[in-house]
C-alpha cells in the first residue's frame, strides 16, 4: 500500500507504505510497516500509482452510505465517469475511509504460483481471501476507460490502523457500510512496460 513522500529540497523523503502478507503463524493477515522492514520502494510483480505535488487545492469530496446494488464504490465511480465522458479517458486517484462495515479482500501468497494461472477460477484458487473491518485507509486509481494501454482500469490496497489490510474487493454489509473520500482528477497517464501478452480475466 504505496504512501510515499518524495525528498524536496527542505523536505527528506518518508516512506509511509505498507505491506500485508498471510501469516504463517495462523493463516491471518500480517500487516506491517514497509519502512520497518526494507529500505526502498519496491513492486514485486505491478502497481497502479497516483502522484501529486501535495499542495492544497479543492477536491473532489464523495460521502455514501448503504449499497443497493451489485458495483462496489470505485466501481460505481469509474462507470459514472466514463458514462459522461465516454471515449475520454478520466484518471482519479486519492483516498476513501470505510467508515463503517466489512469487505472482502484478498493478500497474495508470499511465493508466486509455480504454474501459469490461465483462469479466474485458478488466480482465484491460489489467492486467499478474507473479510476485514473498518476503519479502514483505502488508496485507489481507476480510470473511465483505457486508451489502448491495456489497463486495470481500476485497483484499490488499503490499510489500517488495527493489523488488517489487502486488496479491496467490495463491501460485505451493504445495509451498513459508510465510506468517505477525497479524490483528484488526474493530468496526465504514464503507462510503464507495458506486457505483451496479457489475458482478460482479473484486468477490473
């Protein structure tokens, strides 16, 4: 979960990141500091990353209470945008707080399959799922629709302050869930290695 301030010139860098694994003790989530274990910023396998100067400015300020249908939250954004926008591609980033209620997410396995997953069903065979709490710190990017850069359109890590974290899924307790959020439009899109073979399964 990349929280990262770069180094200025009266400003040293702060690396504020976590990172959750399963573990090995009871089959849990382990949540830790990434600065308390390593000393740089690293990305296994990708990341969907959103950066700004940090000044302030005017945001855009989302409040919702209660699910009624099947689209969790960025989700329900994301289609918003690119039902206005159409063939224009919108980029937001920021942070929302579940409030209130329970999601499901899932952490990876610390080692990589040994095998290609070549399915859904098989990614999410290997992948272990669990729900989690609020309060809980979400940090998504997600994108209207994709240019030709064969994006995820939408991808979403969270944290928290009581040992629980991994990849947001979608609320379990519609009836009680509560999220806040503040987001930014974003300038400009910087896709990095970009695969030359990709599969469609488990790309939203």
């Amino acid at each position: 979960m990349p929280v990262v301030q770069t180094e200025s010139e009266h400003k040293p860098p702060v690396n504020g990141s976590y990172f959750a694994c399963i573990n090995p003790a009871d089959g849990g989530c382990l949540l830790e500091k990434y600065s308390g274990k390593y000393h740089d910023f690293g990305c296994a396998l990708m990341a969907n990353l959103f950066a700004s100067e940090g000044h302030p400015g005017k945001v855009i300020e989302v409040k919702a209470k209660r699910r009624t249908g099947k689209l969790n939250f960025v989700t329900c954004m994301r289609q918003t945008l690119e039902k206005h926008y159409g063939d224009k591609p919108v980029g937001m980033g920021g942070t929302f707080l579940v409030q209130k209620g329970k999601v499901k997410t899932h952490i990876m396995p610390a080692e990589f399959s040994s095998c290609p997953l070549n399915s859904e069903e098989e990614v999410n065979k290997w992948l272990q799922f669990y729900e989690m709490k609020a309060p809980l710190v979400c940090l998504p990017v997600f994108v209207s629709r994709d240019p030709g850069f064969d994006l995820r359109l939408e991808h979403t890590h969270f944290f928290s302050h009581h040992g629980e974290g991994g990849h947001y899924h979608y609320d379990t307790t519609p009836e009680t869930v509560e999220y806040l959020g503040y987001f930014l439009p974003a300038e400009f899109l910087f896709r990095i290695d970009q695969p030359e073979e990709t599969h469609s399964f488990g790309r939203n």
